[in-house]
C-alpha cells in the first residue's frame, strides 16, 4: 500500500492506496480505528480492485481539526464526498460504524459517486433517531475517551492502552477483553494513541445529530445497499427494522445477520465477512 494526503480547507485526509482495475473500493473504519482495522480484510479479499483505505478526520494520519468540535456531521460527510470527487472517484464504499453513517450520507449526496455501499452493523438511523443517547457502547467509547486521558497523562505507550481497553465494560459483565483477542485490542489501543481526545467530548454529545433530512437522503440512494450486522446481546447496534423503512423509500437493500458477534464483525467473524464482502462486490460494476 503507498501513502496519500488530500488537503482541504480545515483538514488533511490520509489514506493509504493500492491501484488496480475496475471500480476501486474505499474503506472508512469506526471511532477509533484507523486503516489497520482493514489490514486482515485485505490479506484475504481476492479483488484486482483500486483500493483506498481512509482515515476520519481526528484520526491517524488525518488531522485534528482546530476547534475540537467533531459534533457536526457536516465535517465528515464533506470529507467522505470531496474524497470521493478529487481522488478515488465513482467508487464502493465500505463503512463501519461512523464510517458506514458517513458513507451512507454521502451517497445520498453524491449518488453518481457512489456504486455500491456495504455498511457494517450501522444504519444511519442509529443517529439520526438518537440512538447513541443512553447507549451503553457509546457509553463504553466515552470510557475509552476517559482512559485515554489517563494513558495520555502517564505516557503510556500501546500496550498499556491496550490493557485499559480490556477492562472498559461493553454493558453487563462483558468487557472489550472478554470480546477482543491480544492482536485486536493492541490494534484498537495504536488506533485511539493516535485520535484527538476532543472526539470523545464532542462526538458523542445528546445533540450529536446529522443536520441531513434522513427520508430525503435515503430516497436519493441509486445504488446497491447491504448491512452486515451482529446482535445486540453482544453491543451490535443495527436495528432490523431500519431494513422495513428503507424498502419502503425505495432502497435496494439486503442484509447478512452474524450470529454470535457483537458491533465489529469484520473483528469477530473475520472469513465469513469477507466471503459475505466478496459478493456483495460481485454485484456492483
């Protein structure tokens, strides 16, 4: 993979990118990830496809926006969309958690930009309906944001980062050490080391809320539309209902339910999600 940047007004978006042929695919990752969360994905994705792996502003190799305020989707969605004009182009774009509620405005905003979208365990329902207001995962990535503090102010390196990320509680008894291997948590710790800790005060806010009509965008949506989701018991946060509301405004929708995994399945059933990608890719030109 080689290294690239996209200035824009208030922001520098790194990415990393591989060329190939045929309508290339980008991938935006969740709160706290960075495109390492997609490195397994694409030791086992069979694809000649461009590939571009894109980092949330506030992120990795993105950076931190001045005002700290990553409360208004506004930021993010211009990023998915001016991404989508000036570098990959007409593209399938593969989203997890704020990646696949980004991804899904901006395909509502650019549809011609846009050839298929595959949204992991999110419907942007999820803020558009305030379902992050009383979450306990949101809960637990505010956690998260707090032990980041602490990790910050002792100079811990990664693997303490890690071992805080263990103990935060996902609800109930589970923690994130009792859904998350040794190499996914380091993984996750690297990701939050590198965020702008202004994200976990401003990001999850009751008022965090698109300021984009969601019937309007959906209706807008001209490609194919999957989710791949888990189940709630384990903190997957896709409500299968959305699916009802989507078909009715007129979206091309299916969906892939994975038992026995929580909110990150490309984390947790890692072969079977790549399979469920692989098709979903065979269907979009």
């Amino acid at each position: 993979m080689r290294i690239g940047v996209l200035q824009l007004d208030d922001v520098r978006l790194g990415f990393e990118y591989r060329e190939g042929d045929g309508v290339p695919i980008v991938f935006m990752g969740g709160v706290t990830s960075t495109t390492a969360t997609w490195e397994p994905v694409l030791e086992r994705l069979e694809t000649s496809r461009p590939i571009y792996l894109l980092d949330h502003r506030g992120h990795g190799r993105s950076s931190h926006i001045g005002s700290g305020d990553y409360a208004n989707w506004v930021g993010q969605v211009s990023d998915t969309c001016q991404f989508l004009e000036r570098v990959s182009g007409r593209s399938v774009v593969v989203g997890h958690s704020q990646g696949g509620i980004q991804a899904f405005y901006a395909a509502g905003k650019k549809p011609q930009l846009v050839a298929g979208l595959y949204s992991e365990d999110i419907a942007p329902h999820f803020a558009a309906n305030k379902r992050h207001v009383g979450s306990a995962f949101i809960g637990a990535l505010k956690n998260i944001g707090a032990e980041l503090g602490k990790a910050l102010a002792a100079d811990e390196q990664g693997s303490g980062m890690a071992a805080r990320i263990a103990g935060v509680s996902l609800g109930g008894d589970i923690t994130f050490g009792d859904v998350r291997s040794d190499e996914q948590l380091q993984i996750m710790a690297d990701g939050v080391l590198q965020m702008d800790p202004k994200i976990f005060t401003t990001f999850f806010e009751d008022d965090s809320v698109p300021s984009f009509d969601l019937d309007d965008t959906i209706r807008a949506i001209q490609c194919p539309v999957h989710f791949a989701y888990g189940v709630p018991e384990l903190g997957g946060l896709f409500v299968e209902s959305d699916l009802d509301d989507l078909r009715d405004k007129g979206c091309d929708v299916t969906s892939t339910n994975f038992e026995g995994v929580g909110h990150s399945v490309h984390f947790d059933a890692l072969e079977p999600f790549v399979e469920d990608l692989a098709a979903f890719l065979e269907r979009v030109d």
